[in-house]
DNA sequence: GTATCATCTGCACAACTGCTCATATACTAA
DNA sequence: TTAGTATATGAGCAGTTGTGCAGATGATAC
C-alpha cells in the first residue's frame, strides 16, 4: 500500500470532482495512448512522413530509412493496426499509404508546437 | 552487419530520393517523437486532460489519478520539459495549467480518428 | 531555530519497446 | 514441381519507461 497518497488534505474537492465528470472513458483513454504511442517513434515517424508524399513498398521504405526490411515491416504492422496507413498488393509487391487525412494533421500541428 | 538489408533492389529509387529529399531533419524527427510520446501514456493523457478544465495543483491530481504524487511529480515534469504545462506558486501549493492551445487541439484530432 | 506541509528527485525494479536473426508465408516464373 | 523474390512473423535481447519508496528541498507557521 502506497504511504504517499494522499495524506495530505485535498485542496481541491470540488476540482477533482469536476475532472472526473469530465474525464472520459478508460477504454477511450487507453486507445488514445496507443494512437499517440504510433508517433512517437522517428523511424514510425519517418515512415509516416514519407507516405505523406506517395505510396511506397517496403523495400522503398527500408533504403530509405537504413534499417533492416524487418523493422519496416514490424512497425507496418503497428501502424495497420492501428489504422495510419493502408497497402494494396501489386503481384510480390506491396504498396503503403496513409490511410487517414489526420495523419499529416497531427504531424503539422506538433511541428508547429515545436518549432515556436 | 545486418545480413537482411536490402540485398534487394531498390524498386523505386526515384521515390526514395524524393522522400529523401523531402525528408525533415533528424533533429527535428526526433523532438516531434519526443513531442508525441508526451501524449503516449495514460497518466499524462488524464492529466492533460484534467488540466483543459482548470488549473490543479499535484495534490488534487494524484487524488484524481489515483496514484501516488510521486508518480505525478515525476510526470509534470516531463510535461513541463516539454513545455505542454506550466505552473504557478501560491505559498507551498503549485498550480498546474496547459502551457498551450496546441494541447487541447491535438487531443480533440486524436479522438476524431478513433471515434471514427 | 523547529515542525509541518507540498512538492521534487535519485534509485531500484518490473514492464514494455524496437531491433536483429531465423524462419515462415505469399506470389511469380520456369 | 522448384527456385527466387517480397514481405510477415516469432523469439530473444538490450535499452527505455513508469512507478513507488526514501530522502531532499522549499515555503509557512510558530
């Protein structure tokens, strides 16, 4: 059992009671987590910004980030789950895309925060 | 030395050059990543959150997390580092607030994408 | 000065992440 | 069928992250 928690008094009753009528769903919050989770990585991030541009396969994406076709392929995946981009198959080869006009959305506004 | 690395051809050298060309610095890759991982946790997300609403100090978070105000402590101020909260001082309390509009902005295009 | 309260910080540890390697799957061509 | 190419997947491992605990810091009251 934590011996820190909240011993000392809430200041706040009424402040703490208004967040949690505000808060929104665990589930909600969790999903949010993930989805931020997916940027915030550079090379997901790089994937995500080269896709911006046009489709590219997996190949394209591995010489251009210089690592192994595997770790694209894993952080594909992650980003497939979690709806950012989408592929079609063309014979062998596979093409990504962004699958979410927020996508580039969110990237732009982050850069906005950053860079001022 | 990666054996995997693309001892495939490069199927759309173009495309890579242009990604390449096109490409944010890797500086700025990586304060993006840093930026976003802000947003990827559950804790830091509530807090956020809690701090749209109005301003509270790290007594009445922690009673609002339900975690210990270590934790809290420890979470403002990797929110602070990234300039996403600011606080002010009322004799021993500190007064947590959003830093900036981006905050909120950012959430909101979050749970556009998965809500839909 | 001492005592108390709110907060911060260093450390330790379990849980998670991203990578590589090895292997499996899917498609094409002969 | 077999061989070759493109991508996917599972295991294992080093590095990172979030938390609680213990102790430190800063402010207030006496």
């Amino acid at each position: 059992m934590p011996t820190d928690r909240c011993q000392c008094r809430i200041v706040h009753e009424q402040q703490v009671e208004k967040a949690r009528r505000a808060a929104l769903p665990p589930a909600e919050i969790d999903r949010l987590a993930q989805f931020f989770k997916a940027f915030a990585d550079p090379t997901r991030l790089k994937i995500l910004q080269a896709l911006h541009l046009e489709e590219m396969c997996v190949c394209d994406l591995a010489a251009f980030l210089g690592v192994s076709e595997s770790a694209v392929s894993h952080q594909l995946r992650l980003l497939r789950q979690m709806a950012l981009v989408a592929n079609r198959r063309e014979g062998p080869v596979l093409y990504y895309r962004l699958a979410d006009a927020h996508v580039s959305q969110l990237i732009l506004l982050a850069l906005d925060h950053i860079r001022e």
